[in-house]
C-alpha cells in the first residue's frame, strides 16, 4: 500500500477549504481520523487522498481537466488522428 505524508493530507484539505470536521465527513470518516492523518498518528493510504481530491474539485480546476481531456480526443470528423512524431 501507499501512503501520504502528513503535509500533502493538510495541503489537501486546505486547498478545498475545508475544515478537519468538514474533510473527515467528505469521506464518510470523523474529525479525528483526519486529525490523526494531518498530526501523522496514522497513516492515510494514498488512494483515499487522492478520491477526497476528486470529491472536492473546485469548478475551475474541473473546466481545466475536462478541456483539456477534450482538446486531446478532439479529431474533426472525416480525419484521423495523426501519427506520433518519430
């Protein structure tokens, strides 16, 4: 299993502005579970980080991925999608 440090956890829930009470029930856990993360008492496996990120998104940063992922697969019909440089 991988584990976060205990700054990407707080790091995290910062950036979605949210408070320990608020972050803990983003994913069905109490506020001391994520105080035991943020404080490094325990360690939070990676993928549980990285699902509170996508639950908390902000819109901007959703508008940003999802154009991004359709500029990418964007091909104007009646053309293929050109082959990689060599």
């Amino acid at each position: 299993m991988m584990y976060v440090d205990k700054l990407e956890v707080k790091a995290a829930r910062a950036k979605a502005g949210h408070t320990p009470t608020e972050a803990g029930a983003t994913l069905g856990k109490s506020y001391r579970t994520w105080h035991k993360w943020e404080g490094g008492e325990c360690r939070m496996e990676r993928i549980a980080l990285e699902y509170y990120r996508l639950l908390t998104v902000n819109a901007a940063d959703a508008l940003a991925l999802l154009s991004g992922l359709k500029a990418a697969r964007t091909v104007p019909p009646g053309r293929k999608r050109p082959a990689p440089a060599q």
